[in-house]
C-alpha cells in the first residue's frame, strides 16, 4: 500500500481522501486534500469531531504516505482515495486484515488541480459576521462558521451566486417584490433579503409563506430584531395567500412532492419574471410508475434506480411545463452532491417574446413523455394544455 499511497502524491493526482471507521469514538471521520502554500505541497487533513468540531493539520507531502500508514490499520479501519485516474478502496476487517481494492491507472493521470489554502471569495463573507447568519446559529458573534453549519454556508452563498446571475430579469427599476414560498426556517429568505437590501441596496417587499406556524412565529422575531422591515413572514396555504403583484422573483428551496409543483403554479399564475426552485422528494411519480410492456421497464426493476428516475422524469416534465407556459429554463446543480443529494435547482426566466411554435413543440414532447410512462402529473391539466 505504501508503493500505491507515493505514487498518488508524488504525482500528485489526489482529489480527496477519506478516514472513516475511526477507532476514536469522538471522531467522526476525516478528509483529505492536496494544497500548494507557499513553502510546498501538503496533504491538509480535517478531522470532524462529534462535538461539532473540526481539526486541521498539514503533512509535507513526502511525509504523507507514512503519515496515513501510522493511521491505518489502527486509528481508522477504511480508507478511500479518489485520483484523477480512478479510485481506491482500503478496508481492515475485524480480525485485521488488510483488504486493498485498486482501481486507479498507472499511466496517463493528469495531475489534481491544487488549491491554495485561502477561503473561497463568497457573496456573504466567511470571516466576517452578517447579521442574520449569526442570528440563525450559521455563524458566531465573531464571523466563525460554526463546523456543522459549513455546507449550510455553502449552499446560502451558491444560492445567491444563482440569483446574481439571474439579477439583470429581476431589476426593473422599481421595488422588488419577492416571494419565498415554504420557505421553512428561512435561511435563504433572509439570505436574498440581505442580499438585495444591503449588499445591492435596493428597496425590497419580500412574502414568506410556510404551513408551519412556530417556524413563521421564530422568524418574525428574528426579522424584526434585524431590522428586516420588509421581510414579512405569514403562516398559511400557498395556494391561498394573496399576492401583491406581479413578483421579481419567486424562489423555494425543497419544498416536498407536489409542494414544488404548487410553488410552480404560484409562479406561473402571478406571471413571475424569475423563478428559482429546488424540488425534494418525488413521491408522486414513484406511485404512479408501473411496468407498462416498454423498453422503461427495466428502469424499474430496481427500487433504488426507480427512485432516481421518478426524480428525473419529474424534474424534466416540470421543466417542460414551464416552457409550455412562457419560461426559458434550466435544471442546474445547486451544490456538491456530497453535501446533499437534493442538489437540482429548477431555472426559470419569463421570456418577453414567447414562440408559439415552440409552445406547441413542447407540448407535445410533455404529452409524449406522460403517455410513455403512463403518468398524469399534478399540473398537467392545468399548465399544459
């Protein structure tokens, strides 16, 4: 193993490794990357801790291969390492023995691209304290991250990122009116709030709307110890909550099953210029998918492949709806799939000149599809006829 452990930093194609299984029970797991600091490469190593935690070190990369020897078999029973040329799989079994699985090539491996040991430069500061990152526990008094917070960081400022690019439909000139709708504990209502209102310093009437009325009551409270005066949060059905005008941008972040859809239709209805929308769970589909006698069977035979294409075929046939009714869309990546598997955002831009032939094109590709699987989704008889 140590022959295999100096070649991957001597040729420096590691993407990241993983300690996992740790004979510490105060450590969850721990990560490791390639860095270029000034006086050389390193291997950085964060451990997690499961009081919240995290520890960094950096090991000289000549020292790297002998410093994850010390650590394997004994401190961490698996090891994975992932190259740029394949994968590795290293696995101590409880009597002891060593089990290495290698599929990483020899030749021919492009090197990792090596990042500096700095911050990413985020729309929301990383060092620095924002009023309602603190406020929701994302930070402390100081700017910290908190460690448990740090994808929650990340998926806030990525957001952001999506509305920024997106910002030039939004602005018209006049208020911003935006709605969040089952906006839950709120992150990302507080986060496009600020971001409009301080960093962009626009005026802005935002509506918040969830069914949960302790998650509504705790975030009012908090808009109000901000400052936050145009941020209102309402407890209630979407389907029911009267909107003030045509909305900038209509934004909902894993809304469950058909509560997408709802969201979809709340968009669409009130003629949102912008609409940015992460679906959940796909519950829908998954009932209605059954064999049907064609070649999309087999995508069915295997509970875990069905689920994943219930989400897809759910996920496409919205997309196509929202074409069907005027939209320029995209499904995009939200965040790293390792920091959730609910990483789609649904991409929605009202077009000034919509064409009709299009239109029609696209109403038949959703109808060929909904025959083809033999499903009747939420919306279809409202959107996309």
């Amino acid at each position: 193993m140590k022959e295999l452990l100096n070649s991957v930093f001597k040729n420096q194609t590691l993407t990241k490794l993983t300690l996992s299984k740790p004979e510490d029970k105060t450590i969850l797991r721990t990560t490791g990357r390639l860095i270029k600091l000034k006086d050389g490469i390193y291997l950085a190593l964060e451990s997690f801790l499961t009081d919240g935690k995290a520890v960094h070190k950096n090991i000289p990369i000549a020292e790297a291969a002998d410093a994850l020897l010390s650590l394997v078999p004994d401190a961490y029973k698996q090891l994975n390492i992932q190259t740029t040329g394949g994968d590795c799989e290293v696995k101590v079994s409880k009597k002891g023995k060593v089990t290495v699985i290698d599929r990483i090539r020899k030749e021919n491996t492009a090197a990792a691209s090596l990042t500096h040991n700095r911050e990413k430069q985020y729309i929301l500061p990383a060092d620095k304290p924002v009023d309602f990152l603190v406020e929701l526990g994302v930070q402390d008094k100081d700017g910290r991250i908190f460690d448990k917070k740090r994808s929650k960081f990340r998926q806030i400022n990525r957001f952001l990122e999506m509305v920024k690019d997106v910002e030039a439909h939004i602005l018209t000139g006049n208020e911003l009116y935006i709605l969040d709708l089952c906006c839950g504990k709120s992150y990302l209502s507080f986060a496009v709030y600020y971001y409009f209102t301080q960093i962009r310093g626009l005026n802005v009437v935002m509506d918040c709307v969830d069914l949960k009325q302790d998650v509504i009551a705790y975030c009012t409270e908090v808009a109000q110890k901000l400052g936050y005066k145009g941020l209102h949060f309402v407890a209630g059905d979407i389907r029911q909550f009267p909107i003030r005008r045509q909305p900038d941008l209509t934004v909902s972040l894993h809304a469950c099953d058909i509560a997408t859809d709802i969201v979809l239709a709340k968009g669409i209805d009130s003629g949102s210029r912008v609409i940015l929308s992460t679906p959940c769970c796909h519950h829908e589909m998954m009932h209605q998918l059954s064999p049907t006698g064609n070649a999309t069977d087999l995508l069915l035979e295997h509970s875990i492949l069905k689920q994943k294409f219930a989400d897809a075929a759910t996920d496409a046939l919205r997309c196509k709806l929202l074409q069907i009714n005027g939209y320029e869309v995209n499904a995009l990546e939200l965040i790293d799939p390792e920091e959730t598997p609910k990483n789609v955002l649904i991409r929605a831009v009202k077009s000034k000149k919509p064409d009709s032939k299009k239109i029609e094109q696209y109403k038949q590709e959703y109808d060929t599809l909904c025959k083809l699987l033999n499903v009747h989704p939420y919306l279809q008889d409202n959107y996309a006829k």
